[in-house]
C-alpha cells in the first residue's frame, strides 16, 4: 500500500528497549510489553511496570484488534510530508489496553469515527522497515 | 486538614511584564530580568528587598541550571529560596503556591516568580520554534512512531484530545470559535495584547486547518517577553505600593497517563482534583467565581477546563461557551485580557498575570465591576498537570 520508491517520511529506528516492538512488526506481529508479575500490558517499552514496579517483564503478540481512539489530519508541512499534507494520524486503543500512534488506511477520512473498531495491518515501508497501520475491522 | 489556615495569607505583591510579542534581539534573560525589574518596582520594594527567586524557563535557554543562573544576572544576593521549576503550563500557579508556602512559614519575605521565553525569531513562524523541537531523520525507540506518522509538536496532540471530546460530547467546532471570539472581544481592551482586531466566528470558519479539528484561531500565539510576580506575606502586603492580590486558594491536580484503556486525561483533566483543595481552602464554591483566567493553549482547553470546575455540566461545555458568557458583558468573564489566544502566550504567566491585574481593579476598559473572587489556572503537558490558584482584593 506504500509506494516505496517515493517513501520520504521519517522511518523508526529500534533501540534496546524497543527492538522487539519493531522485529515483530517486520514479522507482521503486534508485540507489546507485558509485566510477568501481574499480567498488565504496556506500551512505552519501559523496564518497569508502572502499576506494580515489577521488572519482571516479557514481549507478548497482541490480537492486532482495536478501537479508534482519536485521529486528526495534519495540515502543517512538515520535511518528509510535503507531497501528502494534509494526512491523516490516528491513535489506537488495542484490544490489551495500550494506545499505539498509528494512521487508517483502506476506508475514506470522512468514514472514520471514534471508537469504531480497526485491526491491524503491516505495512513494509524499506527492506529494514514495517509500520503497524489499522483498517476497518472485518474488512 | 483542609489548608484554610493558609487562606489569604500570602499575597501577591507585584507584576511585571516585559517588553511582549514579536520582540526580537533578545534572549531569554533579557526578558526574565525585565519582568524582574518591573515586578520590584511595581511592588515598591528595593532589589535587597528580594530573598526567593522561582524560575520557570520556557523553550528557550534561561541561564545555568534551568534558570537558577539569573540569580548572578539580577545581582541577587540575599537569597533564602532559590529554584528552577517546570510542570510546564501549569507552573507559574504552582511557583505561586511555594512561595506563598515559603512567606507564610517564614523561608523567605519576598518571592519572586519569573516565567521568560524568547522562542520567536525574525521571519519565522511562531509554531516552528514548537513543532520542530527534537526532530530527526531516522529516530529511534517508540518515541519514534510519533514522526514516523507525522505526529509533530503539540498542535497534533490537542487535535486529538479535542476529537475525542467532540466525538464523546458532540462539541462542535462553532462552539469552540466562541470562545475565540470572546478572547478577541477582551482583547481589544488590551492594549498590550498582540491581536486586538475583532474576528467573527465565519473568520474562525474561515482560519486556516492546523491540525483538524484545530484551525489556526483555535490556537495561541508564540510571544517573547517575560512576566514576574513577587509573592510576599500577608502582613507587609498593605505598606506595599499595590493594592494585594491576596491568594485565597491553591491546589494542584496531576492524574497521570497510563496511555491506556480507561486513562481519559484528554477529557477528564485534573483540573477537579487541583479546584477540590483550592476552593476547600478558600471556602468557596463554583459559583462565587467572579471572574475565570483559564489556561487557553488552545480553545478546547478553555472548555474542559469549565467543565471540570463544574461551571456546567460534564460534556456540556460546549452549549455553555456557545452563547457568549464568556465575553464582555457575559455572565462569566473568562480571560479577559485576550489570554494566550489573541494577547500574549507566557504559559501560565498570562492568567495569572491578568488574574493580578482584574483583583487589583486595574483592568481599565475590561475591568469586571465584581472581581472579589478570580480564579486562575494553569495546564501542563497536554491536560496532564493542573494547577488553581484563586485570588481576592480582600484579605479573608
């Protein structure tokens, strides 16, 4: 779905604390971080649980299913979004709990509504590269 | 122990606000020791007279140590309480809050609170110095899915909080444009304010997208400049030049963000937990609030920060805002010195600043006649940090 010869936007780089994140996305898995101490999910790769300040922690697959939370359309130019201003962002609230920065894709700006369910789909943007975008759920 | 032992104990003495706006040549310090300078003079006290300096740095580099360095810059040199603070938006009542804490139990006689920034330069945009912050080509970790879907600066993120609201409450855009609207009515009283020309709401229609749903008349300015207040006890507060500002109330709301299923800061601030301790201290409800000095980094902010005082309904901020109250002549004055949106943006300085100013009576052509009780508050991160102050011309 992306036209990769033209790909100008900024790519995501992994780092140690989210390289998991980004080897599942290439695999075309939605991992998230769990705490092994009292099962809650989240999402900033963070080494510490937040609710129970366990260390204890793994990588677990996510459904890939979620809710639209908010989305906007960006007007302002920004380098790497010349030739597609205005486009649209979105923030997804995954079947887990945790919110992911994402976009929509496959379905007309104009039908998106809040809380309408989406599910994931992997998009890869470079050879080194996948990003995790939504579509409409069941579509 | 509901802190109304604290009631109108500290009061605060003096303000200062520095050259403002699209003022360019000058750094960050430059503005920060006007404000200073036209702080002690208004209060008239003597540079010796000042032993607590509060410093909150906006974008811009402010001296050593996030500011602590203007202490050498101003020759300050009987200090008993120095700091360098940032909650972002919500920090200029939070400096109050401490140093009025610090007056009250004796740390210190005279606080001053500065906020300066001078992120604008000549010939450029006023949102580039905010957007551009920390942007590069190949960014790494998590953080990185933010430019990697072209989520940049705050302009994004508040787009998405106002979404939200409008899809839970059905607020519309022309709804917030009232609030705009009102801003610019007040600011035309202003004559430091940077906008003063009167806008309708088909110029709101009209305004450019920003980030949908924001247009660009959703938005607050960019300004350099500097703004100061002196804290001082209660007991000196009357020999002093001004006419007191004493501070009736305080409180700080901060719920976190789990950024998850279930953490809604976006439409649910912490403004109730930070207005339950103020007005609990100055014995007030929602209803004696005479006049409103809402955080506005945005219109929307303005909104859910009505809401969650409780002046309408939850959800119903948009109805509320939608009919004029908030303008002149309206039945609840809200920023009526234009606010960040059309006067001038110093994070939570402009509030406060023009909260001083209508509970001395000194807000000239938008003086509001009944200003016995003025709230002001302050918003930082996006909606993730509040702060109340509430001020009065009368000691208790």
């Amino acid at each position: 779905m992306s036209d990769t010869n033209a790909y100008t936007r900024p790519l995501p780089q992994a780092d140690d604390e989210s390289h998991e994140f980004y080897d599942g996305a290439r695999r075309h898995e939605l991992m998230l971080m769990r705490c092994r101490a009292c099962g809650a999910w989240r999402l900033p790769s963070r080494p510490r649980c937040p609710d129970c300040w366990s260390t204890d922690t793994e990588w677990a697959r996510a459904s890939g299913r979620g809710t639209l939370y908010s989305f906007g359309r960006m007007h302002q130019k920004f380098p790497g979004f010349e030739g597609e201003t205005p486009y649209l962002y979105a923030v997804v609230e995954l079947e887990e709990g945790p919110r992911i920065v994402s976009n929509v894709v496959g379905m007309a700006d104009e039908e998106l509504r809040c809380d309408m369910p989406l599910q994931a789909v992997f998009d890869d943007v470079a050879d080194d590269t996948t990003l995790i975008r939504f579509t409409k759920a069941g579509a | 122990m509901d802190g109304r032992e604290l009631k109108g104990r500290a009061a605060i003495t003096g303000l200062g606000i520095s050259e403002m706006g699209r003022v360019y040549g000058h750094d960050a310090q430059h503005f920060a020791a006007e404000a200073v300078q036209r702080a002690v003079a208004d209060a008239g006290l003597r540079k010796e007279d000042i032993d607590g300096l509060l410093v909150n740095p906006g974008i811009s580099p402010l001296g050593g140590m996030g500011g602590v360095g203007l202490q050498n810059y101003l020759g300050l040199t009987n200090l008993r309480l120095l700091s360098s603070m940032n909650v972002g938006g919500a920090t200029a009542n939070i400096m109050v809050q401490y140093a009025a804490m610090s007056v009250i139990h004796g740390l210190a006689n005279h606080v001053v609170c500065v906020f300066a920034d001078a992120p604008l330069r000549e010939g450029h945009g006023g949102g580039a110095a905010y957007a551009g912050a920390g942007r590069t080509t190949r960014p790494a970790g998590l953080g990185a899915l933010y430019p990697a879907f072209g989520v940049f600066g705050v302009n994004a993120l508040y787009a998405l909080a106002t979404r939200r609201h409008m899809a839970m409450y059905g607020t519309t855009g022309d709804q917030l444009g009232a609030i705009a609207v009102a801003e610019r009515q007040w600011a035309a009283f202003n004559p430091i304010a940077e906008h003063r020309e009167p806008i309708t709401l088909d110029d709101y229609r009209a305004s450019r997208w920003v980030a949908e749903p924001l247009h660009l008349l959703d938005c607050c300015l960019v300004s350099n400049g500097g703004v100061a207040v002196i804290v001082s006890r209660a007991e000196e507060a009357p020999s002093l030049r001004q006419p007191p500002a004493y501070v009736w109330g305080m409180g700080q709301g901060h719920p976190g963000d789990m950024r998850r299923k279930g953490w809604d800061v976006e439409t649910q601030t912490g403004a109730p937990m930070a207005k339950e301790k103020a007005f609990a201290m100055a014995g007030i409800g929602v209803t004696d609030i005479d006049v409103v000095q809402a955080y506005d980094c945005y219109t929307y902010t303005v909104l859910v920060t009505l809401e969650d005082y409780g002046f309408c309904a939850k959800g119903e901020g948009g109805p509320f805002v939608a009919d004029g109250r908030l303008g002149p002549g309206g039945s609840l004055p809200t920023n009526t010195g234009g606010g960040q949106l059309s006067a001038y943006y110093m994070w939570g300085m402009t509030p406060l600043s023009e909260g001083v100013i209508q509970a001395r009576g000194q807000g000239a052509g938008r003086q509001v006649a009944k200003h016995d009780v003025v709230l002001v508050t302050g918003n930082g991160g996006v909606l993730d940090h509040h702060s109340t102050i509430v001020l009065s011309p009368h000691p208790a």
